[in-house]
C-alpha cells in the first residue's frame, strides 16, 4: 500500500480548491467535468481538448471471460489496417484526460485503445477520496488480471481494424509500470512509452514483479518518460533499472527532464509541465515510428 501512496501523493498536488468541499459536492462537481473525483481541482486553463472530427470515438464494450469490459476506442473514421496503441490510465481510470490522449493518438492514424482495467473492482472514476480507491479498488487490481484483459483488447484490435504486426502501448503513472510489465509480457509488441511508472517497489500476491525484475529479459524497447523532481520515483531506481535493462538484448532508452515531477503530461493537474508535456509526446510518436508502428 506504501507503493499505492506515493503513486496517488506524487499525482495530485494541494491548491486552496482542495479543502473546503463536503463529500457529496466534491463527487457532484467532479462527475459533472468528465474528470475522476479524486483528481479536483482539475486545472481548466491548462486541459487540452481534441475533438472527434474524423474520427470514430466513444466507448465499446468487450466481453472478457463473461466480463463485459469498457474500451474507449478511438480511430480514424472508416479506416482499417490501423497502427494500434494500447492507452494504459492512471489510477484514476479512464476519465476525460485519458479519453483525450486516445482521440490525440487517433489524430495521428492510430486505432487507440484505453480499456477499464479496474472494472471487477469498482469505478475508480467515482471514488471520493485516495484512501478508497487505493484500499478498494488498485489494491484488489492483480496484475495477472491486467494482462489477460489487455491480451483480449489486442485480440479484439486485430478483428477490428487493427494491424496486428503494429501495436503498441503507453501509459501513465500506474499505466506507466504496466507498460513495462505488459512489453515484457507480451513480446509481439512493437514498442512502448512508459510516463513516470514506477520501477520498482514492494511485492505481493497481486504484484508478483516489478519492471526492474523484467529487465534483464525485456526485448521490447520501451521509451521512459520521467522526472528528476519526482517525489515519487527516485532517480536511483532509474538507474537500477538502466543497470537490468543494460543485461538484456533490447534498446529500451530513458529521458528524464530537469524540471519535471510526476504526472508532467496530466494537462488537468498542478503538475502539468506544458514544455517537458510536449517534447514527451513529439518523442513517444517518433520512437513509434522509429520501431515500426507506423
């Protein structure tokens, strides 16, 4: 749970918005953004708004092992044989800055995917509080889980408008472990970029391993996207993690900004660092290319 806090504490950051609402107009305001409860206050001014023209975009719903799971998908319209990127959320689920990143990808000619992966144990969306969703719902999350949806979502991409010789995956803060755990996982994949996701930290039955224990054995190449101010990650473990990765047979690389902390690209939070957001992105969808995603 140590690892979970400092996920959620490295997340968000206290402004004066922050104290003063009663439970119910926290969720009422919440909800009624598109954002998760637990992210308020969303930073309005900085939020970046991609809109659908050209595009198919909403939510779809995918029935793993009689499970139906929810997939926003975005991509663009009437168009197949797609490059395909897995969208891996944050701890706060799929909620609008997610979506958005999706609909940034489709703009870009990708079959983007950002599936619930926290739909058996609740709605990370709606929780009130970081003490909730950490103890009901991220906790409760095994990775094992996370893999067998995400095999499924690839699966459903290849029958779907997918390339299936192109896909690849991203994700952010808790999606940004996944990244490196799922390339490792899964070695069809192309490519992955990894934002500021925890390398390495404590293990249990439903966190059996971390990226640093997958490093040495990797042979996707994954980007790592991360911050020298992080609070969260330190950049010792970076090193650790440069120390395995130099043992194994891929090119998986880091950047790591100067002035940055976490959660850098996350436009709707204090964090949000507009120049490092989007030297990151420019970087991500080159190092797709230069892998062959596109």
């Amino acid at each position: 749970m140590d690892d979970l806090t400092r996920d959620a504490e490295s997340l968000l950051a206290k402004t004066p918005l922050s104290d003063g609402l009663d439970r119910r107009g926290f969720l009422k305001t919440a909800l009624g953004t598109g954002f998760a409860a637990a992210t308020l206050p969303v930073m309005a001014q900085n939020v970046i708004k991609t809109d659908t023209a050209g595009l198919t975009a909403g939510t779809i719903q995918i029935n793993i092992n009689g499970q139906n799971v929810p997939v926003y998908r975005a991509q663009p319209e009437g168009k197949t044989n797609l490059p395909v990127v897995l969208v891996i959320s944050e701890i706060f689920g799929v909620h609008e800055y997610i979506a958005d990143v999706a609909r940034r990808f489709a703009k870009q000619g990708y079959l983007a995917l950002a599936p619930d992966l926290f739909i058996r144990q609740g709605d990370p969306t709606k929780a009130a509080s970081i003490a909730d969703l950490q103890r009901d719902i991220i906790a409760k999350t095994p990775d094992a889980q996370v893999f067998t949806d995400l095999d499924a979502v690839v699966d459903w991409a290849k029958v779907n408008g997918g390339n299936g010789d192109k896909i690849a995956i991203t994700g952010f803060c808790w999606g940004g472990r996944i990244t490196w755990l799922y390339a490792a996982h899964n070695p069809s994949i192309k490519a992955g970029v990894a934002w500021y996701g925890r390398l390495k930290g404590d293990l249990s039955a439903n966190f059996p391993r971390h990226p640093i224990d997958v490093a040495g054995t990797l042979t996707v190449p994954v980007l790592g996207l991360y911050g020298a101010k992080d609070t969260g990650i330190p950049l010792e473990t970076v090193e650790m993690m440069k120390a395995g990765l130099a043992k194994g047979p891929n090119k998986s690389t880091f950047v790591i900004y100067p002035n940055a902390g976490h959660a850098f690209h996350a436009d709707y939070r204090p964090s949000y660092n507009e120049a490092d957001a989007k030297d990151g992105w420019g970087r991500a969808l080159a190092w797709f290319k230069q892998n062959g995603v596109v």
